[in-house]
C-alpha cells in the first residue's frame, strides 16, 4: 500500500466476481483502507469493498472522505471527488482515537 496513492475498482459484474474470489486482491483493498488510502468504487466494485470489510463511514459515524462510490453511468462526480481527496495522501480519520481532521 506504501507504493500507491489511492485505488479505483472498477466496475463489472464479471470482473468484481472474479476478483472477490482472489484472497490477496481482498487483501490489497483492506491494505489500501488500512494505509489511508483514497479508495474509489465504481458500480458493482461496491461488493469488493464490502467483502473486504471496508466502511463507507468512520467510526463515528461520519462519511469516511477518503472512500468515494458512484454509479457506473453517473461517476463524474465521485471520480472528481476521487481526484481531490487523492491530494490528501491518506486519511488519518479511519485510525482509532485519530485527531480531528
């Protein structure tokens, strides 16, 4: 996770099936939100994520700014988005007792 800034899953039924049954693709994801890692899910990647056990909001509730999903015909606004929050490098919000932001 060290070596990227951010990650996009795509979307696809086929592929998002495919890549859940990899254990080491679910361990890059749960790596990347680990890390603070800008993450964006586009379509059916959704499931990648939630297979994954990564959350769409912090631990108090809150939306986690670092993770972005959009509808595969309707993304502009979550790859926007995406492309901001990529200017953060992490996200220190996901760590628990992290500062406030």
């Amino acid at each position: 996770a060290v070596l990227f800034d951010g990650l996009v899953l795509p979307d696809g039924a086929g592929g998002v099936k495919t890549l859940g049954g990899h254990v080491e693709v679910m361990d890059f994801i749960s790596s990347q939100y680990r890390h603070g890692k800008t993450i964006l899910a586009i379509g059916a990647s959704k499931a990648l994520l939630e297979r994954a056990g990564v959350a769409a909001t912090l631990a108090n509730g809150e939306p986690d700014p670092g993770i972005f999903m959009g509808a595969a015909a309707k993304s502009e606004r979550a790859v926007a988005d995406f492309i901001t929050a990529l200017g953060r490098h992490r996200h220190p919000e996901r760590e628990t007792g992290a500062p406030a932001a």
